[in-house]
C-alpha cells in the first residue's frame, strides 16, 4: 500500500483508473478522494485490509456505497467550476499561480486537467 493508504494498493489504483477515466481527473486526485472516503470509514478500510486475500470486497455494500459517495464528490467537484465562472476564473488563477512557482508536475497536470474539462463543457454550451 502506498504510504497512508487505507486499503490495498491495487484495489486504490483499480477503483482510482476507473474514476479518473470517467470523470476526467488525474488517477492521482482519484486516489487522494478514494483515500479520504476510506479513511472516514475506519471499520470499513480495516475489513477491506484483512479479507482481500479471501473475499471479493468490491461486492459489499458498504464498499460500494463509499466508492458511489466518492464518485459524486468528484462529480460535484467538477460541476462547481460549470455554475460559477469566479470559480472557473480562479482556477485559471490556481494554474498560472502554480506554474510560476514551479510547483510539482503532477499538480501542474492536474489543473491544466480541470482547465480542459472547464473548456470542453464551455464550447459545448
């Protein structure tokens, strides 16, 4: 597991790679909100950790109710630059910002990511 994760590495990577297609987001931000949605459910993360080698996890229902909650938080998450141009704004802000400062690559690629989103949704209105 990487380093904080909650649950196995290649179960986060999986759920992660899914998201990420689905919504547009990097794998990277997947991980990170697959990470805090597991680690709000402590219980639920420590079966997950002890019953992967002998269970299909991904079928429980509270599995699938943390991942279905942490779709829609990604979901939303995106939406809010749709209905507000401030926030879109700001995020043209958060990208210059970063790339000036010469922030990691990962977080540069990851705004440049919501920009495209922000872009598409715009030209198709």
């Amino acid at each position: 597991m990487p380093a904080g994760s909650p649950i196995p590495e290649d179960l986060l990577r999986s759920e992660a790679e899914a998201i990420a297609a689905r919504y547009r987001v990097s794998v990277e931000e997947a991980e990170d909100a697959l990470g805090e949605a597991f680690r709000a459910a402590p219980e639920v993360a420590r079966h997950v950790r002890e019953r992967r080698s002998r269970e299909d996890v991904t079928r429980w229902h509270e599995y699938r109710e943390i991942i279905k909650n942490c779709r829609k938080e990604v979901y939303y998450g995106l939406r809010q630059y749709y209905r507000s141009p401030s926030a879109a704004e700001q995020l043209v802000d958060d990208f210059e910002r970063a790339v000036a400062a010469g922030r990691p690559a990962g977080r540069i690629e990851a705004l440049r990511r919501e920009l495209q989103v922000v872009e598409q949704r715009i030209s198709r209105s």
